[in-house]
C-alpha cells in the first residue's frame, strides 16, 4: 500500500493529528517533547463521495473505501542527519515513504510548550527541511564518487551512469542552494535515473498548518502563521493543508449530524482530516477506479498507466492470471443512466481487453478464468 509518514517537530501535534485520524490508533499523545520514538502505523480511509453515489445507485450492502497507510515518524529533531540521537532511525523511516505530511505548529497555547520557545513556521519548516536536504546532500556525494570511479564503463552502461551523474549534478546544485530535490526540475529520465537513491527530499510534501479552533475559518485568512506558511510552501514546491488536530480529535466524539454542525459553526466547509488525506492522495499522483454491484461498491487505488488486468490483480493476483476481459465504464456514465443496466442499455458499457490501460473514475466488472 500507499504510505504517507507524518513528521514534525515535537509538540506540534503530530500524535493528536494521527490519533484522530486512525480509529482506534494507539499512539499517546503527550505534553512532552520527544515523547514518542517507534512509528506507529495507521490505516486511514480516502474520502470519495462518488462511492455513496455508486453504492445507492447498485443497492450494494457495503460501501468500501480505498485507503492510505499513515505512519507517525516522532523524533526528527535538529541534528538528525548528524546521526545525533535517534536522528538517522527516523531519516530510515522516511525514506520508506510515498510521501511526506510536514506538521507546523500554527497554533498558540501557553500550556503547549515549544520547542524553540516560540510559533514560528520559517524556522520551524526549516529545522525540518534542512535535516533531510543534509542527508540527501551526504548521499549525493557518496554516489557522485562511486559514479566517478566506475568511470571505465562504455555502451549503454556508460550513458546510464552519464545521465545519472549530470542528474545528480543538478540536484546537489539544488540542495546545496537549500532547497529540496523536487524543485531541480528534472524531466521523466532524469527522476528515473536517480529514482534508486530515493532522496529524502524528493518526495512530495504536504504541510500540515495546525491552528486553533477559532483559526479554522476560511482555511486560516485569520492566522499570519498560515499565511507564512503558503508562502515557504510555494517556494519549496509543497501543498498547505490548514487542519485543527484538536478539532479533529473532538469531531470523532460527534455523530455525522452534530460534527457537520460544529464545522459550521466554526466557519469550516469540511474535515481539515478529510482535506488532508484527500490532498496526499492527490500528490501521490494515483487513480482510482471502482467496483460495484449489489454485494459492495469498493474503490481500489492504481498507478497512473496500469492495464485492466494489472488494475484487477489489485484485488486479487488470480484477476490478473486469468483476466479474460472487463465490462468497463465511466462513473459519469453510470450515474447518469442509473447504474450497469442502464449504461449498458445505452451501448455505454465497452469490453475491454488486456491493453486498455484504466482511468480515473472508471466502474469496471472483470471476467476471469479461475
Ligand atoms: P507531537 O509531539 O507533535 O506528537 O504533539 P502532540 O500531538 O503530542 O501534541 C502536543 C500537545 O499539543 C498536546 O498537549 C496536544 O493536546 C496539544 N495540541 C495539539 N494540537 C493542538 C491544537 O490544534 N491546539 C492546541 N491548543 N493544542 C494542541
């Protein structure tokens, strides 16, 4: 699955942000800087309302939810690329990631101590992107050396190694600069011929501004943090969520009713969570596409360019083993003709084969040999 890991100086609300968003989770909250050290891991659902849409439409008894796994990596702290206390643990974490949801302190509470004293997103985000441009500047290095001394390479081999060390070349250019990887505009081949190193700051970011309750409105105008914040953003190629981590945390004691009206009443259009996880998966650049019939409607998530059978192996291996053909048609076809039947009593419904390649939003039936 997908993995997303949440980092974050400590205090800023890390912990309270996983917490509300895995049901159940099981990681503490607390006052305490450097409180957690283990991940924990969690598995969280993506908001979609075309799966209410679709489940109505076939009767289905279940409405599934594709979902993304959030991982909460407490503890990067100043120095962490110097392998300062448990620092280089955490880079390990990181680089096992999809992409990365950057909690920034944006709220202010005298009983919430800071780490630095005071809320200040600049220095804050910096602390954070510094650590991880260290560590990738470190691996750029070493693999810039170990590029120099295979030099006696030729053929397809040595244009690899060219590509990859011009590649690198610019990248460390970037980083050195202090600004991350993703900015150095590298095109399809370049990103390929380094996508071994899995740089740290590579990775997609989105930042998490956490503010108070009554900052929520009209995502953070009110808040001079947040606006800081979009700022840093758009320079270091990230998106800005603006979440209340203690709202999200009192909106799981509510029923559906009371927490639409407690959004309301604090002048927010939805879940800052829903917000979030909608905006990781969108950064992750993945498809959806569907199932559904009377037994359950279900999302499943693909990677951009995944053939049917691929698509159906998601679900099962054996789908794509014995993958035959897949009744297939597009979500706005389905709900405007009221479901399978009436898409295929408009010639809608195609049978596709082992090259189509599946697109967003596409409800498909597979046919398989067993
Ligand atoms: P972590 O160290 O980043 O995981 O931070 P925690 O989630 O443990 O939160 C640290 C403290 O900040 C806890 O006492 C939380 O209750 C508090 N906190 C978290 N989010 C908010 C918020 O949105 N507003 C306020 N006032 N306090 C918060």
């Amino acid at each position: 699955g997908l993995r997303t890991g949440i980092v974050g100086l400590p205090n800023v609300g890390k912990s309270t942000l996983f917490n509300a968003m895995v049901e159940g989770g099981k990681a503490e909250a607390a006052n305490f800087p450097f409180c957690t050290i283990e991940p924990n891991v969690g598995v969280v659902s993506v908001p979609d309302a075309r799966l209410q849409t679709l489940g109505t439409l076939s009767k289905s008894a279940n409405v599934v939810p594709t979902t993304v796994e959030f991982v909460d990596i407490a503890g990067l702290v100043k120095g962490a690329s110097k392998g300062e206390g448990l620092g280089n643990k955490f880079l390990g974490h990181i680089r096992e990631v999809d992409a990365i949801v950057h909690v920034v302190r944006c709220f202010s509470d005298e009983n919430v101590v800071h780490v630095d004293g005071k809320v200040d997103p600049a220095s804050d985000t910096e602390v954070i992107s510094f650590e991880l441009i260290f560590s990738d500047i470190a691996q750029v290095e070493r693999r810039l050396e170990r590029l120099q001394k295979s030099k006696n390479k030729s053929g397809v081999e040595a244009a690899q190694a060219a590509l990859e060390e011009s590649t690198l070349l610019k990248v460390q250019k970037a980083l050195e600069n202090g600004d991350p990887a993703r900015s150095a505009d590298l095109s399809a081949d370049e990103q390929d011929a380094i996508k071994h190193l899995c740089l740290l700051t590579m990775k997609p970011v989105i930042f998490a501004a956490n503010v108070n309750e009554s900052d929520l409105a009209n995502e953070g105008a009110n808040n001079v943090h947040v606006q800081e914040l979009k700022r840093l953003a758009a320079k270091e190629d990230a998106g800005v969520v603006v979440v209340s981590a203690q709202v999200e945390a009192e909106l799981n004691e509510l029923g559906r009713e009371e927490a639409v009206e407690f959004l309301t009443s604090l002048g927010a259009k939805e879940s800052g969570l829903d917000s979030l996880v909608r905006a990781v998966y969108n950064i992750l650049g993945v498809r959806t596409y569907f199932t559904s019939g009377e037994k359950e409607t279900r999302a499943w998530t693909i990677t951009s360019g995944m053939t049917a059978p691929q698509a159906a192996g998601v679900i099962h291996t054996d789908f794509e083993k014995g993958f035959i053909r897949a009744e297939t048609v597009s979500y706005d076809s389905f709900t405007t003709h009221g479901g399978f039947n009436g898409a295929r009593e408009k010639g809608d419904v195609r049978l596709e084969g082992k090259e189509y390649i599946v697109q967003e939003g596409d409800v498909m039936l597979f046919r398989f040999n067993v």
